[in-house]
C-alpha cells in the first residue's frame, strides 16, 4: 500500500518568501503592512502563508530574527571584532550610513522604522525590548571601556549609549527622509567627536 503525503507540497521557495516579507515590512511597517500585502509581495496564497509561517505576528517575529542575523548584523560585529568601545561605536554608526542608505532595500533600519505608529503592544514592545537590549549593550561596553582605562574616569556610561543609541536611531530616520550616505557619515563622525577624548590624549 502507498501512502500519500497529506496535503499538498510547497510550490514557493521558502527563503525568498521571507525575503520578500521582509522587504514589506521594512519599507512599511508593521501596522500598515496588511496580510494581503504580504501574499501579494511573496508570491503567495493567505491559506500557505498561514501554513508555513503562522499569522502576521509569527511572520514578522521570524522577519525579525533574520533582519538581525542578516541586514542588522554590522553591529554586533563591530562590537566583537573592534577592541575599544569608542572603535565599535564609531565603527557601527559609520556602517550604519552605508546600509541605511544602500540600494536593493527600503532605507534606515527595519527595527526602528517598523514601529512606527504601531498599536500591537505585543509587537511594539518585543522591538522596544531589542532596542533596549542593545542600549544596555553598549553601556556595558562603555563601562569597560572606563574600568579599562581606555575612557576617562568621569564617562557616564548610560549617558554615551544613550547619546549613541539616539544618533543611530535619528540617522535611520533621516535616511527614510532621503539623506545621504555621505551625509550620514559626516553625522557619525560627528557624534564621534562629541565622545570624551581617550585617557592619554
């Protein structure tokens, strides 16, 4: 006796389809971005959508977690390769003005430009909680950085992530404005001269 697979196969590359979703969301949001706009940017049916990737919600957490791992990932490897705060923060912002503003992908970055005018709690606060994440990273780099000796001692280090989180943050927004990567990087320099001068200098 032969049995039959339930259900029918999988006619579309499931990479792709979250590729695309991901591009819906980026240059939308997440509030705006309807299911119907969702199947029509990844080539697919409401009913596979739901089978392969559960409701919008589970869509855009998965869209999420690969934007990190992928688009999103320049940061958490300036933070591992760069051995100074003050190289891993400069480092971030400066290739943050290339890929905010990069073609081939909506400008500035998904997570902060996806919660725009969001009002699914659950959703504005999964990426407020990344967006923290990151602030208390870079505060605790920033805190050894003091500890080192790298940094002098009278640096507030919640103040620096906080100052750096709000210039990479403005500088996704005026991306989405249509500003510059040349414009970008004169911004992160910038921010990077308001940074306290290194012990020794």
């Amino acid at each position: 006796m032969v049995t039959r697979p339930r259900g029918r196969p999988r006619s579309f590359d499931r990479p792709t389809a979250l590729e695309r979703a991901t591009m819906a969301f980026w240059e939308h949001g997440y509030e705006t971005t309807s299911v119907s706009d969702l199947t029509r940017a990844m080539g697919i049916s409401a009913p596979s959508l739901y089978a392969a990737f559960g409701d919008k919600r589970t869509l855009f957490e998965e869209v999420v977690e690969a934007y990190a791992l992928s688009y999103g990932a320049y940061g958490g490897r300036a933070f591992a390769e760069e051995p100074t705060a003050r190289g891993a923060v400069g480092r971030m912002l400066g290739e943050a003005a290339e890929l905010f503003t990069e073609p081939g992908h909506p400008r500035g970055c998904l997570m902060i430009s996806a919660a725009t005018n969001c009002s699914t709690p659950e959703v504005e606060e999964a990426l407020r909680d990344r967006r923290n994440a990151n602030l208390a990273f870079f505060e605790e780099r920033i805190r050894r950085g003091v500890e080192s000796g790298e940094l002098p001692a009278g640096t507030d280090p919640r103040a620096l992530a906080r100052f750096s989180g709000a210039v990479l943050q403005g500088m996704s927004q005026q991306a989405r404005d249509g500003a510059t990567a040349e414009e970008l990087t004169a911004v992160a320099e910038a921010a990077m001269r308001a940074w306290p001068a290194e012990a020794g200098e």
